[in-house]
C-alpha cells in the first residue's frame, strides 16, 4: 500500500511538470508569433493600458501590456518594455483607458497634483458651497468663470448696495475638494473647495477677492473657451422699472392709508451733468445721487 502511495505522487509529479512545460511552450509560441507579426508587418511592440488606470494607479505587470503598434505611428514617449513603464513604482498623472499607449508625460514617481501643472501655472483653492457652484454640478475637468459679490466701495453706499463683477474667466477647475479624478461626474452637495488653475495675476486676483466679498463659480461649455467681457452688474440693473418701496415712517400723516406706496426711480433732473455711469439711492423719501467711480 505505501510503494502504491509512492507511485500515485510520482504520476501527479510528473503530469503537473508535463502541464508547466505544456504551458510555457503554449505562452512562448503565442509570444514568438506575435513578434514574428511585427516584423512581418512592420509593428513594433509597445506598453498600453490592460484596463482603465486612474489618476495616481501605480503600474505594474498585471495593468499593463505589449502590444503591437503600427512602427510609423508609435506616440512618442511610448514604452517597448514592461520592465521600463514599471520603472521605480511610477504612477498615472491622468487617467488612461484599456488600449491606451503608455506615455512617459502621463507618468510620475510622485503622481501629485503640483505634477500636473503647467510651467507658470498655479492651483489655488477658493471656498464654495453648492450654490456657488452650479448645485454642484462643477467636478474636475470643467472651466469656469469666477464672480465676485461685494458692498459698492465709497462712504455713501449703505449695507445693501452690491455689486457683482468677472473676477477671473475660462478658468480650469482642478479638483473640488479633495477629489481631483476628471472622471468624476455626480454632483456633490457638500463641496466646500474649488481648486482652480491659474497664473500669477489671477492667484493674486483670486486671494483678494476673497476678502473682498463672496465668490461664485459660473460653469462654462467645455468647448467654450471665447474670453468673458469684464462688466459690472448693479442692482438697479436686476430690474426693468426700478420700483422703490417707501419706508412707513417717511409717509406724511395726511396721506390716505395704503398698502404700500411706490414710486419709480429717476435720476434729479437739477443735478450736474455727469460724464460716468450714475446710481440713485433713496434713503427714507429722499433721493439721492451717486456717480460709480471706475476702477473698482
């Protein structure tokens, strides 16, 4: 019984080497083929995607592949062996799809945000909330135009006297929050941060309008890059007929008792001739007139 023992263990010994040898002979023929196709075609092997690679996936040998590759149209920066696109643990800067070439500007030892970034260019990050940012639907990937919101500089604007000017326009959105995937497509409700891409002017811009008043991201067609005329939207602006709603203590006790009195705004008719854009401001009943200064 245990020479017979003996024996069934060498019988499953040599089958399973039969089977290691078998298979090894099969992947060598399928590989020695492939190459003998190349050459008869004129293709030369190269490193693609085996599937879709996110942002920061680290290669390794079960994500990528050879492939045959037309030699006249091999992408530059393509890789011909494995081992190289491996290289000491480099990872994707942006996301790439099964089939894909394997480029060395897609790829980074340290796959970071700041590696993305263009020579001159700088990500800095402004708040939002889902209002300020199209219900949430802005995800990384789209451009913008920046908005701000602020109190009409000069000592005889009151507390509600706003106006909204374009900041920044056809700005590229980085990552929203944390989140930095293009491929990220559900709105998110609780975003608190936009990181956008900009240059030196516009992080300066963006920095002092942040003390300024309150930033609002207007999401552009992603097509669409034609630049934003700088305007200046002010309230009276917001409406055709420009009613005023008189404060009660301003009615004179004689008047009949109303519901509420309006009159329409116009600009005095004895004032001075101004050669810039004006705005009138009631305060109680009477009017009063401001010329907006340029350059704010």
């Amino acid at each position: 019984m245990h020479g017979r023992n003996i024996v069934l263990i060498g019988i499953a010994v040599a089958l399973g080497l039969i089977a290691v040898i078998l298979s090894n002979s099969y992947f060598s023929g399928v590989e020695e083929q492939q190459k003998r196709i190349a050459r008869e075609q004129d293709l030369i092997r190269i490193v693609v995607a085996n599937k879709e690679l996110p942002f920061g996936t680290i290669l390794n040998d079960q994500n990528i592949t050879l492939t045959n590759w037309p030699r006249s149209s091999v992408p530059e920066g393509a890789f011909t062996d494995i081992s190289e696109a491996v290289g000491k643990g480099n990872a994707t800067l942006r996301n790439i799809v099964a089939g894909e070439p394997v480029l060395a500007s897609k790829l980074s030892s340290r796959p970071t945000l700041s590696a993305n970034l263009p020579a001159g260019q700088y990500a800095v990050a402004v708040p939002i909330s889902a209002v300020a940012a199209a219900g949430g639907f802005i995800r990384p990937g789209d451009t913008v135009d920046v908005l701000l919101t602020r109190k009409i500089p000069g000592d005889g604007a009151a507390a509600d006297d706003k106006m909204t000017d374009v900041v920044l326009s056809t700005v590229p959105v980085l990552a929203i929050d944390v989140d930095a995937s293009e491929k990220s497509t559900e709105p998110k409700a609780e975003s608190k941060t936009a990181t956008l891409q900009v240059d030196t002017l516009g992080a300066q811009k963006l920095a002092l309008a942040q003390q300024l008043g309150v930033l609002s991201l207007a999401l552009r067609n992603a097509t669409d890059q034609t630049v934003t005329a700088a305007s200046t939207v002010l309230p009276n602006q917001l409406t055709a007929r420009k009613l005023y709603i008189a404060s009660r203590e301003s009615r004179a006790p004689s008047a009949p008792a109303a519901p509420i009195s309006r009159s329409v705004m116009s600009p005095s008719t004895s004032a001075p001739r101004r050669s810039g854009p004006m705005m009138t401001i009631f305060r109680g009943s009477e009017p009063s007139q401001y010329e907006v200064q340029r350059g704010y």
